[in-house]
C-alpha cells in the first residue's frame, strides 16, 4: 500500500532563516505531487504540483520554491523565511494521469511551521 | 477560477444526531473528494465521489454533479466525528483541488 511521509512535524524558524520541508511517497510510481499551505482558520490553498522530476508548476507567487530531485520525494524550500510563511504545510499524492488532478489525492501528516 | 462554499460553516450536535453537510460549486468538475481533518491536522479521506452516491458505516455522499452540489451525511454521530470537514474539486481544465473553507462539527456526550 502507498503510504505518504513529511518531515518535520513541526518547525519554528526566525524570520530571514532558511527552510526546507520534505516529503516522500512510498509504494507507487510517478505520483503527481503536491504542496498545499494551510493557514490558521481557513482552507487549504495549493502553493506547487508536480507531475514528474524537475518538472514543478507554481500557482501562487511567492517566498517559497519547490523541487522534485526524485519521483517519490517533493521539497520545500525558502531562502529568507517571512511572518506570513507560518502555517500548516501539507503535501499529497496522486495518480500521475497526464498531469490532472483526476484521481483521488492522499495528504500526509503535515509540517506546523511557526516563524517568529 | 472555480468556486466552493461550504455550509453550514459550523454545526454543534449531541452524540446520536444526525447531520448534513453541504458543498456548492460554481462549474463542472472531474474531482470532488470529502475530508475529515482531526484535530492533529491530518485529512482523511472519506470520499472520492465526483458523481453519484457513495456509503460507507454510518457515512455517506451523494454528488449531483448537473446541480453543482454535494452532501455528506453523518448519522449517529459521535464524538470523535468532531473536526472540519472539508470538500475540494478539481474543475475541468484544472490541475488540482480547490478547497471550501469548511465545517467545522463538534459533537458533545
């Protein structure tokens, strides 16, 4: 069975400090990836998605980057952390078809990340 | 870009009760799903269910996709239904999920 890993489970960073948060599909192969913020008291807003290595898609401009070394592993990273970067990260998994979200998404256990 | 409305936006029950949750949408989707997300912040899936009527335990869905809506039934609730409840879609020519704000229930004994 596929099973979906983050770490950390959570982070407190200062302000202008460096980031990266990762996440690791076990148990399929070219998953579709991605990475939703959730902020305190609202829905979940998708940052980046990835339909294969090296290939990320952003839909929100902003202080955050992502990367996609391997098929099963999607990274979040920033150079210069802000107040407004705090929040609940979470990453999913999907089928990889043709790069659509048309199958079912699987989220993992999520990353808090507090910047102070 | 599509739009998702959630209502009620909260709900407080006692245990036994049964609720419906219900998810609007502005235009015709491939992808709708159901979440529970607890109190550690984990999403669960509770359905994949773009169209149609789906049950499972004391749960259950239906998607009339022609009308734009879906519900999610819980009956004899318990306290451990307690969270938000989130339903997302994914829209025809999209890429993936767009989330309501959600309902958050809160079941009491």
């Amino acid at each position: 069975s596929q099973t979906i890993h983050q770490w950390p489970a959570t982070l407190v960073q200062p302000v202008g400090s460096p980031l990266s948060l990762e996440c690791t599909v076990e148990g399929t192969s070219n998953p579709n990836l991605y990475w939703y913020r959730q902020a305190a008291g609202r829905g979940l807003q998708l940052l980046f998605y990835s339909v294969g290595i090296g290939q990320i898609s952003s839909e929100v401009p902003q202080n955050l980057s992502a990367s996609r070394p391997q098929d099963r592993q999607f990274i979040l990273s920033s150079k210069k952390l802000l107040l407004s970067d705090s929040g609940f990260y979470l990453c999913a998994w999907s089928v990889g078809t043709s790069g659509r979200a048309l199958d079912e998404q699987f989220f993992g256990p999520g990353t808090r990340l507090t910047v102070l | 870009g599509i739009q998702v409305e959630q209502s009620p936006p909260d709900l407080i029950l006692q245990e036994g009760a049964n609720s419906t949750l219900r998810c609007n949408f502005s235009d015709s989707v491939n992808n709708l799903q159901w979440f529970h997300q607890n109190p550690w912040g984990q999403l669960i899936n509770l359905f994949y269910i773009p169209s149609g009527t789906k049950q499972n335990g004391r749960l259950s869905a239906t998607t009339v996709a022609t009308e734009r809506y879906s519900l999610l039934y819980i009956s004899s609730s318990q306290t451990t239904d307690s969270g938000v409840y989130f339903c997302a879609v994914e829209g025809i020519e999209g890429t993936a999920l767009i989330f309501g704000k959600g309902t958050t229930l809160s079941v009491s004994s």
